[in-house]
C-alpha cells in the first residue's frame, strides 16, 4: 500500500527580548531623540564603526569616542528582495536592502532604501535617511534611505 504521507506547513513565533546593551542603546536613542546617527571611534585603527560599538572587530579595543556620521552616504553594495513574508518584511517586495557607508564612517550600516526604484539602485549611489514620525527606538526610527536630491 503506498498512501500519500500528508506534508503540513505552519511557521514557529518565537518572541523573545533581549538587552541591546548600553551601546546600541545610545545608538538608538541618538536616532530617536535627535536624529544623529552615531559610530564609535577604535583608538587604535582610528576605523569610525556604524552601527556604534563596543569594541573594533579588528583590534578587540574597547571604543572610546563618539562620533556623529552622516546623515548621508554611499551605497556600496545592496540586493533586490523579489521574495514576499509580509509577516517580518517592513516593504513589499521588490525592494532593496544595501549596505551603506555614511559619511565619517568607515563601516557600512545595512538598511532599507527607499523612493528609488529597485532598478535604478547603483553602488556609488549617494542617499540620505528618511527618518520615522513616531521613533521607537530600533533602527527602522530611519524608515529607508533615500537618495539625495541634486537640486
Ligand atoms: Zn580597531
């Protein structure tokens, strides 16, 4: 007897909460409360890190310094998203995710863009942030990057 075995599909919801830590909070917060997107000196590289952090990947040093980047930048690398999960996408697809390293910083942030065609995205592409009415402290409080008027 070969009977068909029934293949269900469903999806896990995990929710759990996590402590950002002090860095990433003051990250978030300088974008929520006054719009400053900030990095974080190594003092031994001297490397501006965005998103701000602890300690440089490279060196293992503690940062010591904030610095304020941006807002605008350079996208250096993105990808068209085809693929549609309304349940954790924030655009409906096609939209493009790129790294983008903003002015000051010598890291790239990875972030949405926006008011720009997914055809018309190129690295090179100058962009600014376009920044939530209602922040909540996380890091769509920059809604997309956008890019930047030549007029
Ligand atoms: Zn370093």
């Amino acid at each position: 007897m070969s009977e068909e075995i029934i293949v269900r599909r469903t999806a896990l919801r995990i929710p759990y909460s996590w402590a950002a830590g002090a860095h990433a909070t003051r990250f978030y917060r300088e974008i929520a409360d006054r719009r400053r997107i900030m990095g974080t000196r190594c003092p031994r590289c001297e490397r501006v890190l965005v998103p701000a952090r602890k300690s440089c990947s490279r060196c293992f040093q503690d940062t010591t310094e904030w610095v304020e980047v941006g807002p605008a930048g350079v996208v250096t690398s993105f990808t068209i998203v085809h693929y549609s999960e309304p349940r954790i996408q924030p655009m409906e697809p096609p939209f493009a995710v790129a790294l983008i390293r903003l002015d000051g910083a010598d890291t790239a942030l990875i972030h949405l863009l926006g008011e720009v065609e997914p055809s018309e995205v190129r690295t090179g592409m100058r962009v600014e942030p376009v920044f939530a009415d209602e922040p909540k402290g996380r890091i769509l409080d920059i809604r997309y990057f956008k890019p930047v008027s030549v007029d």
